[in-house]
C-alpha cells in the first residue's frame, strides 16, 4: 500500500501493456501490376483511338501493343474511316486480321472515299489496293457467305478505266494462285460474272461455280444445284439424287438450301417418305428465334416505337416506288434492327442507316440496284454520297459481314408450298407480313411463328373453313393454340391500333398504299375486318383473358427527324416520274 492507494501485484495487473497493431495500408493495384494476359485482354476490348493513347502512357504497355497482333485484331474503329492520318493504324489491323479495317479499307479505295489521289492512274492504283483488301476480308469472312462481290457488281464504268473492273480483274488472276479460301473468291467472281448479259461471261461464271463448288464452298454447290434443278424434274432417278444432295446442303447449314428443301417436302406425290419429310420442314420452322427488337431502344436512348415506325414505313415507300420484291424489304428492316441493336445513331442519321442498308440489300439479291447517288437523291439530299459509301461500312463490319438471314418471307413461302391458297388469301398474307414489319412488339414471336401466324389470321379473315388443318400442324410443329397469341396480337396491331402520325400529323400508311395495287388484288382496301371479339370468339379466347385492344399512344412530341411524303399522293407521284428519269451510275 502505498499514498492510500492499494496496488495489486497479481499476474494480471502486473503484465506487460498489449503492443499496438499497426494497420499496414493496402497495397494499390495499378493497370501495370495486372496480369500479361489480363493487360492483354483490357487492350483487346479498347477502340484503337485509346489503344494508342496507352501505348503511350509506358514502355511495358508499348510493348504488348506491338509485340501482340490480338491487340490490332480486335481493335475497334467504330466511326472512324480510313485517311491519311490513320491510314497506317488501319493497315497495321488488317495485317493482323482485323475484320473492320479489312472492309472499310477495301471500300474506301474502291469509291476513291477518304484516301485520296491524284487522278493519274488513280482508278488502277485504288483498284489493286481495294482488291488486296477484300481478298483479306474473305479469308476473314467465316460465319457470313461470301459478300465482296456485291460492291464491285454491275454496273461498271463505260468511260474511261474502272475501279471494280480492275478489283474484279485482281481478284481473278488471284485465283490462278493456291490460296486458302479460293472457293470464296471464285464464288464472288461467278456472281458478277452471272449478272451480264453475254452469254459468254454467263458460261464463264458456270465454270467459276464448278471451280468453287470443287474448293469446297457450299454457297456455289447450292448455285449449281439450283442451275440443273429443271432438268431433274423430269427423271424421278436424278430427282431423287438431286434431293440427296439438298439436304446435304440443308444439313451443313445452308440458308438457302433448307429453305427450297422445306419447299419441296410440298411435292410428297415426288419422293420418299411423307413422315421423314414433314420432320425436316417442321425442324426449320421450329429452330426459328424470335429477334428481340425491344432492345433497341436500351441502345438508342433517343428512339422509341414511332420514330422506328416512321422510319421503317419510309423505307416501304422506296421500296414501293423502286418495285422491289418484299424479300428485299424485309431483309432490309432486319438489317435495320440488327444494326440498331449493335451500335449507336444519333437521330438525324437513323435515315442514312435505313437507306443504306436498302442499298446494301438490293445488290444483295436483286438484278436493278438502288445505286449510292439514287439513295442520296432519295433523301432529298440530307447526306452526301461520301457519309453513305461510309455507311455501308460500318454496317458491314458491325453486322460481321452476314446480310442474308431468315425472314417471315421465307417462312411463309414454304407455307404457300405446303397448302392451295386462292390468291386473295395469299395476298391477305403478305400484306399481314408487311404490316409485321412496323411493330416492334412482335418480335416476341420468331420469324417462323409470324409467318404462321399471318397465313392463319388471314384464312380466318376469309372465312375458312379449316382455318389451320393438320398439313399444317405437321409441317410447322405449331398448332393453333400455339398460334392464337400471335394472331391476336397481329389483329391488333394491324387492324386496330391506329397507324402513328409524323411530326405533321399526317397518318403513316405506306404498306397500305403499296398493297392498294391490282398486283395485290386492292387487298389492303378490303372495307370490313373481323371484329376483335368475333376473332376472340372464333379461338374460343374469352376478352377477359386478353388485353383489350388500345389505340397507340400520341405522336404530339415527335421531332422531324425524317419528313415522310405518304400523306402527299400527288408529290408522291410526281417525285416518282422525276425519279424514274434518274439516270445515275456508280
């Protein structure tokens, strides 16, 4: 005890004070302290703008963006086009295998569009390089069907020498040499071949086909096959082997292939066994996806429904004013939606994308084009000629090269195979196919439920008595319960809610003016249409259990974005008579 105060002296008391942890702080991760391959991998994901710009921020970063050709691989040149600046970034990729840079190289030398020269020799010297190019983005081009063909087509230059006379001219004595992927370019060749009138160039391109088919690419068997199919029609023998070999086609996932395969499963009277057929045809409506349009709009923050609307019912209007077939439509909206769903587009160029991919579409499949001055003309000329040749490549590269996909089309031209239909019906049809186009809604249902839908609505429009038999039910695997969603909400958009207005108030109706045409039977003018609750009444669908159809909704805050001239017959006519006088050439 000491001063009054009691000490202890136990153990406890008398231990020595615990000594301070010191809290060390963590250690900083920095972008170099990352893994090699997760540095790479950061690189790789980066546009090639940002890619230089790390370059420059170390030496380590220097040295796997140049020792590493991943990197330029797949570098992104998203809006950016080939010039003199950028122009050794551009070729650096290509070398590497850079699909984009390949494509927007190959079409900035062919139209002279960025990269410019003297005009001594200038369509020789861009006509090689752009060849060198395209045969790059070929050997590149393995999910999609050869396509370089499509941008060197006829019509060529009649005056003077000519860029793609001398890309095509390249690209053929390329094909004397062994190269990987010749089948490809023999393939491209025989296409342009194919569109000219002399027979002799007709026969030549025969022979590239022959040449292609034996290199192994499936594209130019399939031509070949369709080529001889008239004549082996007639002997049920050479018949039955040229089916054979369409399927064998179908089966290695040939588009084209299933489609006329599912066509000629319509002609059991010809071959084999009705069972086995009605199962291949059923596989290619049943591997139909429907194509999720509503996510366009999580992409383009300033779209919604009637501005995708507005644009998709201008282009029905080229189309109609051009005559191009429905497939050619249809191709081209799905190469809208595609596009829109991968990339964002200000609003005052979703009209140069819908116009591009027309152009890009009509070469595609159709003999007349819509030429790149044609489309410029066609937008009252908003862009100029070198924002849509850029256009074109950037839709290209995006969409990896694949133009030709599965469309309602398609499907419901194997249902008109499988089933007599009297033309009103058929035409019912394709108009109900058209209108689908619209409506960003539907594509909760895949192209191949559409198809069925449509045929359906529109057999129960004309009172039919077996609206969907069995032939039917075996060919597409759907039955009419599977289908009575669809085709009420086909009804409704179609045929209830009542079509958007543009930013003048004038109502959007130009699948309706297209069908009002004796090549349509006036179809689209039809006065009385079922009534929602007879239909409702007829699928055995009580009104409590389906939403009531609802008008759209207002149009009042739409922006001019794209001044459609639907609501102006007489300048639409007009405009058409003018067009026709046209005579621009690439």
């Amino acid at each position: 005890m000491k001063g009054g105060v009691l000490h202890c002296r136990c153990s406890k008391c008398f231990a020595a004070p615990p000594k301070r942890r010191v809290k060390r702080r963590p250690r900083l991760l920095t972008l170099l302290g990352l893994p090699e391959d997760v540095l790479l991998y950061i690189l790789e994901c980066l546009p090639v703008v940002d890619i230089q710009s790390m370059r420059d921020v170390h030496p380590h970063l220097r040295s796997l963006v140049d020792t590493h050709c991943s990197v330029w691989a797949r570098a992104c040149f998203q809006d950016i086009w080939p010039s003199s600046e950028n122009l050794h970034l551009f070729e650096r990729a290509a070398e590497c295998g850079n699909f984009e840079a390949c494509v927007k190289l190959g079409i900035a030398y062919l139209y002279n569009e960025g990269l410019s020269m003297s005009d001594d020799g200038r369509a020789e010297v861009n006509g090689l390089k752009a060849s060198r190019f395209f045969s790059l983005t070929e050997r590149l081009n393995s999910g999609a069907g050869p396509f370089v063909w499509l941008f060197i087509r006829p019509p060529w230059s009649t005056s003077g020498s000519c860029c793609k006379a001398v890309v095509f001219d390249s690209l053929k004595e390329e094909c004397q040499d062994i190269k990987p992927l010749r089948g490809s370019l023999q393939y491209c060749l025989a296409k342009v071949l194919s569109l000219f009138e002399d027979e002799e160039k007709k026969m030549e391109a025969l022979g590239f086909l022959e040449a292609s088919a034996s290199h192994g690419c499936l594209h130019s068997s399939f031509l070949l096959w369709e080529s001889k199919q008239k004549s082996a029609l007639s002997d049920p023998g050479r018949y039955l082997q040229s089916l054979r070999q369409l399927r064998d086609y179908a089966a290695r996932g040939c588009w084209d292939a299933q489609i006329s395969l599912a066509k000629s499963c319509g002609q059991k009277s010809q071959f084999g066994q009705e069972r086995t057929t009605s199962d291949l045809v059923s596989q290619v409506f049943q591997s139909s996806l429907p194509i999720n349009k509503a996510s366009i709009f999580t992409k383009q923050k300033g779209m919604n429904d009637t501005m995708r609307y507005i644009l998709i019912d201008w282009l029905v209007e080229v189309a109609t004013m051009k005559d191009f077939s429905s497939l050619c439509l249809h191709m081209t909206v799905g190469l809208v939606d595609r596009y829109l769903k991968l990339r964002t587009v200000p609003r005052a160029r979703l009209q140069l994308v819908g116009i591009a991919c027309m152009v890009i579409c009509t070469r595609f499949i159709s003999k007349e084009i819509l030429t790149i001055r044609e489309a410029v003309w066609l937008t009252d000329n908003t862009y100029k000629y070198e924002d849509l040749v850029r256009m074109m490549g950037e839709i290209i590269s995006a969409l990896e090269g694949k133009i030709r996909m599965p469309t309602v089309i398609d499907y419901k031209d194997v249902l008109s195979h499988h089933i007599s239909l009297d033309r009103g019906t058929l035409h019912l049809c394709s108009y109900i196919s058209e209108l689908s186009l619209l409506f960003t809604e539907l594509s909760v249902y895949s192209p191949a439920q559409l198809a069925a839908g449509a045929l359906l609505l529109a057999r129960i429009l004309h009172k039919q008595a077996l609206p969907w038999p069995a032939p039917l039910v075996e060919c597409t695997g759907f039955t009419l319960e599977h289908l009575t969603p669809c085709v009420l909400l086909l009804h409704k958009k179609c045929f209830h809610d009542d079509a958007p207005k543009d930013y003048r108030q004038v109502s959007l109706t130009a699948v309706k003016q297209r069908f009002q045409n004796d090549l349509y039977g006036n179809i689209s003018e039809e006065k009385q249409v079922m009534d929602y609750s007879q239909l409702c009444a007829l699928l055995g669908v009580s009104l409590q259990d389906v939403e009531s159809p609802a008008s759209s909704p207002s149009c009042a805050d739409i922006h001019p974005f794209l001044c459609s001239p639907a609501g102006n017959k007489t300048k639409r006519d007009a405009e058409k008579m003018a067009y026709k006088k046209i005579g621009a050439v690439l």
